[in-house]
C-alpha cells in the first residue's frame, strides 16, 4: 500500500513535459542559419530537444505528431520589445513600458511587471513566438534599466532570465533625455558610472537618497554588473558616427560587454563592428530617413553586417512592438534576388529572429535553436513558416503543448459568420 501511494505521489509531481515527443516527416528547420530538411524528425524529451533533423530515430514508446506536409521550427525569438508590458498602449495604466516620473532609471527591473495573462501575449504565442527580449523605454535619463527574457507560456512563471541587460539610449534619443546634446550625454553614462564605481568603494555614504541626485542606491547598484561585465550593455544607437563612438566605450571601461540596438547606418561601420566583435539587434526592413541619424538607412544592412561578420538579431519592428518579425525575415531573403541589394538565405534570414538574438544575449545553449539540449520550445507550421500564407497548427513551450486559442482568434471566429445572437446590442440600433 505504501508503495502505491509512492507511485501516485511521484506521478503527480511528475512535470507535464515529463514525455517524449516526436515530431515526424515534416520540413525541420534547425534555426542555426542552415538550410530546412525535408522529411526531417524532432524529438522533445522533459521540455528539450534530443535531437532533429534527417535520420533521427524515434524512441520506443514516444507520443508520435505527423508533420508530413508541414514545416517544425525552434520557436521565434522576439526583441527587443515591449511584451508583456502592455495591454493597452494608449491606457497608461495598463502601459508598464516608460517610467515617465519615475525618480529610478538603470535601477527599474522589467521583469517585476510581467503579465502572462495579457491578451497580446496570447497573441504572439499563436503566432509562433515562444520566447521575448523585454526592455522599457528611457524617460527621464538615458538608462531605460534592466531587461529580460521572457517565455510566452500559459503559465504563471513567464521570466526566463531576469535582470539580463542593462538598456541605455545615446545618438538622438540619448541628447533628448540628457539635456539636448550627445556631450550631454556621455557626461550624464560617464558622470553615472563613475557613481556606481563610488557606490562599490563606500556604500554607506553614497549620496543616493536626495532629490537633486542623478543615481539613487538602486540605480547604481545596478550598474556595478555593467561596469564588471557581468551584465551586457544594450546601447541603442542608428548613426555611423555613434555606432563609432560607442566602440570606443571598452577604452575607458575594459570589462563592458556592448550590444548594439537599431544600428540603422551600422552597414558602414561594419568591419569596425565585426572587429570589435560587438553582436547587433537591428531593424530588418528600415530603408527611409526616419530621423537625422537615419539618412544612411537601406534595406541591405542587415545583409551587409552579416557578411561582415557580425552576428545579427532582427528586432521586432525597430523599437518595440511584436507583430509581424516573419514577415521581416521573409523580407531579408527577397531582397537577396533585388539587384545591387544584399539580403540573406533562407537558413540565414531564419536565424535572425530565432538563434541570433539568442546568441546576441548570450542564450544560444539554451533557446533559439532545436540543436540537441536546448528548450524544447517547437512551433509545427502549415507551410514555410517566412510566407505570409502560412501559420501555427501547434506549439510547445519547454516541451509542454500550448493553447493555440487567442482573443484576436476568438473575435475573428466570433464574428465570421455571425449570427443574430452574437452580435453586440449596440449592432441592433
């Protein structure tokens, strides 16, 4: 008897991702930059991957899915966005992505605000998205604080790695917050370090407490890990001249580990950030002068700095939203057949809304890719997964199967052929 209840107790504690999957005869797409696989095999065992692509075996006993006719991916990886901050961008209540009055900047941690329930979420997920890069938004100072990486699961544990980068905007965007000028504000990132650094040495009499002070105690308590080089350092820059100027930065601070944001001009600076080894999250399909540091934008630069050799992640939509990154990469293999234009292949415009940013934030052994140890977060699609045509029949997050059930599903399929009792009163007036 007692043995029985031991076996019960071990099944309910069990995980739900405690099986083996395998996902056979479709279209496998590994998400490393290579080429997809016809009639290739992916198989998930307690939320990894095992293994995937042509002649993989499937283990005794595993629950079989039939890919055959469709495509099964590493799950999108999105960033660098909002997600999961907001609800309702014109609700500022239901809006978590700027602290306008806020006294704290490099100090504020994403991660706290979080919302696994948002209708957006739910969106993204079924759409293919299993994994996110989070940031705020700078509002008072060019620290916009720490971001995130979070999961897209129905659960209520969306954090993957908290705290997992520092965001600081300089170019424009940096001279606006710290008084109307570039020299403003590397003396406002130099004047901040050099706080965090007079924090680390005396605590106890750092001056973080006033209202006229540029950093509180939490604030340069944060930056110490930048400093240290333990925390990477987003730095959302688009002119060439900036792109350079920031390369500098490991000059002054050896340990500082840099990532690039928008790099829009990054194409002309492209050996001076290949050289540094400085990986890049930029926008996939930015060809107009939407600003004064965007007069250089053109549709080939993530095609250029990735033949330069910089490794390069798609950001969402430029600077924060989460809709339509497919429809980017997908956009990054037609413009290799333009001619004079420089795209990618298919395995590599792949890669950069999947792998990439993975590798870009130091995440590649763990998500990004369906390569053998990694999460095991898989989305099965009805055809080419870059075609507008095409969506998710399913998806699994660390090897458990996801709702694929969405408000903006059930509204389509609420009012596509609608009776008399499902239309609102207010359709009757």
């Amino acid at each position: 008897m007692k043995a029985l209840l031991l076996a019960a107790a071990a099944l309910i504690a069990a995980p739900v991702s405690a099986q083996t999957i395998a996902i056979t005869g479709g279209t496998v797409a590994i998400g490393d930059g290579s080429q997809p696989i016809p009639g290739g095999t992916v198989v998930i065992r307690d939320g990894r991957v095992v293994a995937a692509g042509g002649g993989v075996a499937v283990p005794a006993g595993a629950q079989i899915v039939d890919a055959t006719g469709k495509w099964v991916t590493p799950g999108i990886v999105a960033g660098i966005g909002s997600l999961g901050l907001v609800d309702v961008g014109g609700v500022q209540e239901s809006n978590d992505s700027r602290a306008r009055t806020s006294p704290f900047n490099a100090g504020l941690d994403v991660s706290t605000a979080i919302n696994p329930n948002g209708v957006i979420i739910g969106n993204e997920r079924a759409g293919g998205v299993t994994r996110a890069i989070v940031a705020d938004d700078a509002a008072g100072s060019i620290f916009a604080g720490q971001g995130a990486i979070i999961d897209l699961g129905d659960d209520p544990d969306p954090v993957t790695r908290p705290r997992a980068f520092q965001y600081v905007e300089l170019g424009e965007g940096g001279a606006d917050r710290a008084g109307g000028s570039r020299p403003a504000a590397y003396a406002m990132l130099f004047d901040a370090f050099a706080q965090a650094a007079d924090f680390r040495r005396n605590p106890a009499g750092f001056d973080g407490r006033s209202t006229d002070s540029l950093l509180k105690r939490a604030d340069a308590e944060a930056l110490l890990p930048v400093l240290d080089g333990k925390m990477p350092l987003v730095v959302h820059v688009e002119r060439a001249s900036d792109i350079r100027q920031v390369l500098t930065l490991p000059r002054r601070y050896p340990a500082l580990k840099l990532i690039l944001a928008g790099a829009a001009e990054g194409w002309m600076v492209a050996p001076e950030i290949a050289a540094a080894r400085v990986p890049v999250m930029a926008s996939a399909i930015a060809d107009l002068p939407a600003s004064f540091e965007q007069l250089a934008a053109t549709e080939s630069n993530v095609g250029r700095m990735t033949r330069a050799g910089i490794t390069v992640g798609v950001l969402a939509d430029g600077r924060g939203g989460e809709h339509g990154v497919t429809q980017f990469a997908g956009n990054l293999v037609a413009i290799a057949k333009v001619p004079g234009a420089t795209g990618l292949d298919w395995g590599q415009a792949f890669a950069t809304i999947t792998s990439k940013p993975a590798q870009v934030m130091g995440m590649d052994g763990e998500i990004g890719s369906l390569r053998a140890g990694r999460r095991a977060d898989v989305v099965l699609w009805d055809g080419d997964p870059l075609e507008l045509s095409s969506a998710p029949v399913s998806v699994w997050i660390d090897g458990r199967a996801q709702p694929m059930s969405s408000r903006q599903r059930r509204l389509r399929d609420r009012y596509l052929t609608p009776g008399e009792s499902d239309l609102p009163k207010a359709y009757s007036r």
